[in-house]
C-alpha cells in the first residue's frame, strides 16, 4: 500500500493561559477536523505555528502533500495596514500570523494545494497583499454578539451563495455553514476571486485563479457541519492540484525546493 495523502493541520497555538476555554474550543475543532480526514483515508497531523520557529513550520508545510490553516485569532492589522485600535481587537499571535503568511506565499509559489479556515481563510488574503474589513456590524448574521470578554463562543448558522460553478464540487450551497467572526475578507489580495458571499454580501470564499487555494470564512470542521463538509473542500483542493481523491495515497509530484 502507498503513502496517505499527508495533510498538515496549522493552527495558531497550542497554549493560551490567559483564555483556557478559547483553547479548549480550539483544540475540539482541532480534534474534528483530524477525525474527519482520517477517516476519509487522509493523514493528518497538527502544528501550532506560534509555538515554532518560522522554519520549523514551513518545513512541516512543505512536508505535507496539502495543508489547511485553522483559525484563531484575530490577524495584527500591521500585516494589512490597518488601524491598529479597532472594536473587540483583542489578542494577537504577530509570530504565528508571520509563519501562516509564509506558508500562504510558499504554498502559492510551489503549487501546494491549501485551504484556508475562518482566520487561515482572512491570512490567505493578507498573505496575497489584501485586507480585512476590521468589525462587522453585530447583527447575529456572523457572530452572536456576546458580551466582551465573554467565555462562550456561539456559533452562527447560515447559508452562502456560490458565485463560481467550478467550486461547486467543494463548497454545496444547499448545506448551512457555521460562523463565528467579527472580521472579513475586504480588498482582495493578488490572484484572488470571490467565490462566495453571504446574504449580506460579505465574502464566504475566496479562490486563486492559477494556484490551489481556497479560503472559506465559516468552519467545516464544526461538530454542527455535516463530514463531508470538510472532506469536499479538501478533495477539490486536491483535484485542482491534479491528484486522485479516491486513492489519496498517490502522492502529488513535489516541485523542488
């Protein structure tokens, strides 16, 4: 038998002393997502790229056959040129946004299929030269509007409007997703298109017109969200990038370092 396709899981951290339950959501969204692609016949692992040098996880990146970045935190405007005291601005990880922005660019440049969620789907943006609208409106359409410093975390059920049938393998928009930001996607980067929207028009997707790049702002990896959520984003991904969903342990050709 061959290889599985190896699939690196890259999340922001795997310590938060100063929000406990905000890191135990994370590590259960973690926990699903590893689930969920194993039992789809991926191989999976989890990095924390907060917790590693720059190096440690491009070469973790680089290792793997295609890499999905969780989310996470809010991403420092400093990497997009925004206002750096905005609403509910909370707290930044500037390492961790610095690794996920190089493994953006680096996926890019060598053709590795990526997807991004939720946060990794606003750093693809970044990464690409785009930024982020800062606070949208609190009207439940995204996120409950809980009070600050709230250690709930409400998740937001709606639909997406497809605008490009080419990801329609990837992304069904008969399925509700679910949502839990307070940010969005706003001028996007370099080689990005809008792929999806919400009702309100703030964008749910977004894709590269040449590389195998995905972004969704909602999280397939939601215990609410059906599998195969996460499992059709992860196998378009790994079509574009001219591998065999059905036997994922033919390994894509890797483009030398």
């Amino acid at each position: 038998m061959g290889h599985h396709t190896r699939v690196a899981l890259i999340h922001v951290s795997d310590h938060r002393p100063a929000a406990p339950a905000y890191q135990r959501l994370a590590d259960s969204l973690n926990r699903r997502a590893l689930r969920t692609l194993r039992a789809h016949g991926y191989d999976p692992t989890v990095h924390a790229a907060g917790d590693a040098s720059i190096a440690t996880s491009l070469t973790a990146a680089r290792d793997a056959d295609l890499i999905v970045l969780m989310g996470g935190e809010d991403i420092h405007p400093s990497f997009y040129a925004g206002a750096h005291d905005y609403p509910r601005s909370g707290v930044h990880n500037i390492h961790a946004d610095d690794a996920q922005i190089s493994l953006v660019r680096d996926a890019v440049d060598r053709g590795t299929p990526l997807l991004g969620i939720c946060r990794g789907h606003q750093i693809i943006n970044v990464a690409l030269g785009g930024d982020l609208v800062q606070h949208l409106p609190q009207d439940g359409a995204h996120r409950l509007d809980l009070p600050h410093g709230s250690k709930k975390y409400s998740f937001t059920p709606h639909r997406v409007q497809l605008h490009d049938s080419d990801w329609a393998d990837a992304i069904d928009a008969a399925d509700p997703v679910q949502s839990s930001h307070h940010q969005a996607v706003g001028r996007l980067g370099t080689g990005l298109a809008a792929v999806a929207t919400a009702h309100d028009g703030v964008v749910e997707a977004i894709a590269h017109i040449d590389a195998p790049v995905l972004g969704v702002q909602w999280h397939p990896e939601h215990p609410a969200a059906p599998a195969r959520q996460l499992t059709q984003l992860v196998d378009g991904l790994a079509d574009r990038a001219g591998r065999n969903s059905i036997h994922p342990h033919l390994r894509n050709p890797r483009v030398a370092a």
